[in-house]
C-alpha cells in the first residue's frame, strides 16, 4: 500500500476554501481506497504553518500512477498552484495495515 500525503499552505487566509475546493476534484478519481480533504486544525505546540492536507491511501504503485494520471489531477494542480505558496508531498509503501 502507498500512503500520499500533501501539505499546503495557502498564500493568504481567504484562499483556503478554493484550495479545498480544487483539491476536492481529486476525490472523484476512482483509484485511491481512501482520500480526505481537511483544513489542518492548527493544535500543534511547535508549528502550524500547513492550511490544508491531502491523505491518500493505493493499493499499488500502478493505482497511484493512474490517480496522478487522470485530468483530475490535472484540473486540480490547475486551480489550485496559484492559490497555494508552500506544497510538500511524501508518497511511502506502508509497512503496516490499516
């Protein structure tokens, strides 16, 4: 299993909800077994700088290749690059099952 998950910060407040909304064009694309969406709560003690996470979770490599593929991912990184300043991405094989 591939577990993706993105960061994002916005490049100012009142951007956040159209960020969330480009990036909810991602959970259209049938490859993913689990995708959310989510405004980062801001709880932590040493740093909140994120706005917005993207969690993926793919069967395979080939699953994830195909969720990159797809005009969706396209249409997405379109509207949303240039409401965005900061996007930070990490794609691993989970060793561990949900």
């Amino acid at each position: 299993m591939i577990r993706h998950i993105v960061f994002f910060t916005a490049k100012s407040p009142d951007k956040i909800d159209a960020i969330c909304e480009g990036l909810s064009l991602l959970s259209d694309i049938p490859h993913s077994d689990v995708f959310e969406v989510s405004r980062n709560n801001k709880v932590d003690l040493y740093g909140n700088e994120v706005d917005v996470v993207v969690y993926a979770e793919f069967a395979d490599r080939a699953a994830f290749d195909a969720y990159k593929s797809h005009p969706n991912y396209a249409e997405a990184t379109r509207r949303v690059r240039p409401l965005r300043d900061m996007r930070h991405a990490a794609d691993f094989e989970a060793v561990t099952q949900r």
